[in-house]
C-alpha cells in the first residue's frame, strides 16, 4: 500500500477540544415554516461512544428563563461522530423531537444526562435573558433565518470535527450559510484509519517561478474497506488538465467533475470532485492532474478533503493536509543608460544580494529573490549609484533612463550643458538637473 499523508507543508490549528458530547449545531429558524424543518445535532469527541438512554434536549425561552423537553433521547452517538435529533421534515434524523418549535432569540438548548447539565448554547442579546444560566459566558450572535449556528472548528475545518468547547458560547459558535444535519452515520475520521493520503508536486520545489507547469498527484491508500469515495481538491490556481487515474483495482470507476463549472474550463475558484464507487471495496490508486502557477507573485494554498462510505452506509471524513506553493517574482529586465543617452556596458545591477552586468546595449536580466517592495541599484565605477524602490509581483521592466540615468562622479561645463538641454526636452526632472548642477559645482577645476 502506499502511504497518504499530505506532502510538502501541513498546516495544523490546535484548538481547545471538547471532553464530552457537546451540541454542535442548531437549525431554530429555518427558511419559510419553522414546523417540522429544525434540527439539534450532536457530536462525541472522545475515542468511545457515549450511551444516551435516559439522556434530553430541552429548549430554554430566555424571556421567562423556563425549560421544556424537547427530545428525549436513545440510543448511542459515535466515537467521532454525530447524533441528529430533528423534527418530522428532517429525515436522516436519529431521534424525532417530539416539542414545539425551538424559540428564535433570544433563547437555549441544552443537553441533560440523567444527573446533570451536559452542555447549553444560549444564542441572542445577553440582555434578553432572564436567566444568566440559559448560556455559557456569553450567548452566541443570533443568526439569520434559514442559517445554523455551528460550534467550531465546523466549516472552518470541515474534517476538524466540533471539539472547541472553552465554556464561552459566543467563542464556540459561528454562522453557518448552509446547514449540514449530520446522523450517527458520520465519523470525523482525525483519529481512526481509515484513509492514507499523500499530495505529491512534480517539480517538488519551495519555491517556483510564474506560468509553470506542475503535475500533482494524488494517491490513496485504503485502510479499512471502502465501497465509494469523494475527493474534493481545492486549488487557487485553477485545475488546466485532469490526467485520470490509475487504481489496481479494474472495477473502480472514476470521472471528474467540477462543482462551479459546467464545461472542460476550469476558473480560479473551482473545486474538483472525484467520484470512485462500486459494489466491491475499492483498490488503492493515484489521480493526477495538472496546473499552472500564476503570473504573479504570492502565496497559494492547495487544500483537500474526502470522505468515503462503506458496506454500512457510514461516512467518514478528513483531509489531504495543505500544501503551500510560493510564487517569486518573474525575472526582472531594463536597460541603463547615463545622463547623456549613452547605453552603460558592464554597468552592475543589484537586487538584494545578487548582482548582474550589463551587456554592451545596456540590458540586464535579473531573477527577483522574493516579492513585495524591494531596491534596485545600479553603479559603474566613476558614476553616483542609482537606487530605487519597485514592487516585485510578476515579470517588470525597469529601465534606469531619465531620471535614473546615471550620473559621473565629476562633469566638466560641456557635460553641464548638454544635461540641461536634456533637461529642457523633459528627458528628465527638475530634481535630476540639480543633481547634476550640484555634482558639476563640486567637481575639480
């Protein structure tokens, strides 16, 4: 089998995680009618299931501080996974809620064992509770109609689970555009092995030039028997050519497609989806493809996610890692000249620390070392060094004429002359001229 962690840089956000089975979102204003379309759902952070027999969720009015139940609760919720209670419309639910609608905000949920508070996500106004014991520190931001409040990292990481829990409802939780209702058929898969992936660059470099090609392939190792798999690869850069895949098992069928686009084209936001699925547990294989970097220079960052179901219908998730390419500025050119128009051979040209001379026309051809506002100098031996200051994000041409030509170290009257009239043809400023006035003044009789 080949191995399948994320190659070159792996990003990792520790955040503070959860000990028991927290609430993790909640749907209480859904689009158009309330009734029969809101849902609670659970998540276990820790490596066993957690019983729920005898276990509720009551729903809290914040004006008048009172309880009600609103589901009781049986069953188990995964190691890893979720636990959905939902009204009649949501039909992946575990558990049905057998209460009226949950209030919209200021109100609560919370999560009751048999002896004690679980957890309690109170969301609206801190002033609109009557009873400081509906939230945790502070209530969550209320929400607009048809989005869900998420408990962290959520849709941040979507592979990340829902562990952060620091006893601050307004820190734990965010607004979710699009609701995702997730049953006991979901396992966050960080800590089980399921999967092993691997992203590997080809040219593998830490650094690349614009506007070339590089091929990325994607290999996957099955740990455990998987019947389908969906692979989502984010890449800013766009995606220009999907080379297929190859996979030791036959029977595996793969295709592509792209989620935002309807055609071949690919554009920068696009993210391309895999699809492997048949009766028989998949193989181990590798999908390829192809981009190219951007003419500009910057930081980009490929991100991938999957998740696979097996024989019992359950889904599992995690993530491909990020890898970070850096994009240098594009090679930098010009032309040199002095303050009378004459082409400056073997004049040197410094960008950071590398230097290059130039020819006998006056050209000069330098790699950019990093991006962003960087000086540029030139200087001859018997001219004033020239410097100044230019912003490297893609291929730039940078003549040092005008008023960066070069100026001699002394002038006699007749290079005097002929740089005012220069001057006077506006070949360059007022600022230059008196440079060379001043340079003419101090010169040797």
């Amino acid at each position: 089998m080949k191995s399948f962690l994320a190659a070159a840089i792996i990003s990792i956000l520790i955040l503070p995680s959860a000990s028991a089975v927290v609430i993790s979102e909640i749907l209480y204003d859904p689009d158009g009618t309330d009734t029969g379309n809101e849902f609670v759902e659970l998540y276990n952070p820790a490596s066993t299931p957690v019983n729920l027999t005898g276990w509720v969720v009551e729903m809290g009015n914040g004006n008048d501080g009172k309880w009600k139940v609103w589901a009781p609760l049986e069953g188990s919720v995964p190691a890893y996974g979720y636990y959905l209670i939902g009204q009649r419309n949501i039909f992946s639910r575990d558990c049905p809620a057998v209460g009226a609608d949950l209030q919209n905000s200021p109100d609560s949920v919370r999560l009751k064992d048999p002896s004690k508070i679980i957890d309690t996500v109170g969301y609206g106004e801190k002033a609109g509770f009557n009873n400081p014991g509906m939230y945790e520190a502070s209530p969550a931001a209320d929400v607009k109609s048809g989005h869900s409040l998420e408990r962290k990292p959520g849709f941040l990481i979507p592979w990340g689970g829902n562990n952060q829990d620091t006893g601050n409802n307004s820190a734990d939780f965010l607004e979710r555009e699009k609701p995702e209702p997730q049953n006991s058929k979901y396992r966050e898969a960080q800590a089980q092995k399921i999967l092993d992936a691997k992203r590997i660059l080809s040219p593998l470099k830490t650094s690349y030039k614009p506007n070339v090609v590089v091929n990325v392939s994607l290999s996957y190792s099955f740990l455990t028997s998987q019947i389908g798999l969906v692979v989502r690869e984010t890449n800013p850069m766009g995606i220009i050519q999907i080379m297929g895949s190859d996979s030791a098992d036959a029977e595996n069928s793969v295709w592509a497609e792209s989620t935002e686009a309807t055609d071949s084209s690919f554009d920068e936001s696009t993210h391309v989806k895999w699809l492997m699925g048949d009766r028989f547990p998949l193989k181990d294989g590798t999908i390829n493809y192809i981009f190219t970097t951007p003419p500009e220079a910057g930081s980009h960052k490929i991100t991938g996610e999957w998740k696979t179901v097996d024989n019992d219908g359950v889904i599992y998730y995690g993530s491909f890692g990020e890898t970070i390419i850096e994009v240098i500025g594009g090679p930098l050119s010009g032309f040199i000249e002095d303050i009378f128009g004459n082409p400056m051979e073997k004049a040197n040209v410094t960008l950071v620390n590398k230097t290059v001379v130039t020819n006998q026309s006056g050209r000069y051809e330098i790699n950019a070392t990093g991006n962003g506002n960087q000086t540029i100098n030139a200087s001859k031996s018997g001219y004033l060094v020239e410097s100044a200051i230019i912003n490297v994000t893609k291929r730039l041409v940078f003549d040092f004429v005008n008023d960066y030509s070069l100026v001699p170290e002394e002038l006699n009257d007749g290079e005097v002359l002929t740089a005012i009239f220069r001057w006077s043809k506006n070949r360059f400023g007022d600022n230059k001229i008196l440079e060379v006035i001043h340079q003419w003044a101090n010169t040797q009789d």
